[in-house]
C-alpha cells in the first residue's frame, strides 16, 4: 500500500522510540503489515494501542495474547 502523506527512502528504518511509534501507528492503521516483526509492535504496544484504530487495536490485543 502507498501511504500519500510521507516519501520515505526504501532502507529507512527508525531510529528513536518517536519515530518508531508513528512508524507502525502509519503501517498498522493503513493495513501495510510488510516488514513488520511481532517482536517490535509488542515491544512498542503498550504506548501504540491509544494511537491505533479500535479494531486492529483489539486485534493486536488477542494476537499477541495468544499468538
């Protein structure tokens, strides 16, 4: 999926916890599951689920209770 609103370099990884939480609130609610770890929304989720959409917020809720 193409996100309009940023033109991010293809080998652009984040750096701080900042830029980390508006990469994968992006990715997440704009359905661009591609490169992402459970590893990392997992360590990030705690301060992600408040910016993320109700639905794949309760989502990722079970999936990483049970997954």
């Amino acid at each position: 999926m193409y996100n309009w609103d940023y033109n991010l370099p293809r080998n652009w990884k984040p750096k701080t916890e900042r830029q980390w939480l508006w990469y994968l609130e992006r990715k997440i609610n704009y359905d661009d599951w591609k490169g992402l770890k459970a590893e990392i929304i997992k360590k990030y989720f705690p301060k992600l689920k408040k910016r993320l959409d109700p639905g794949k917020r309760k989502m990722l809720e079970t999936y990483l209770k049970y997954g």
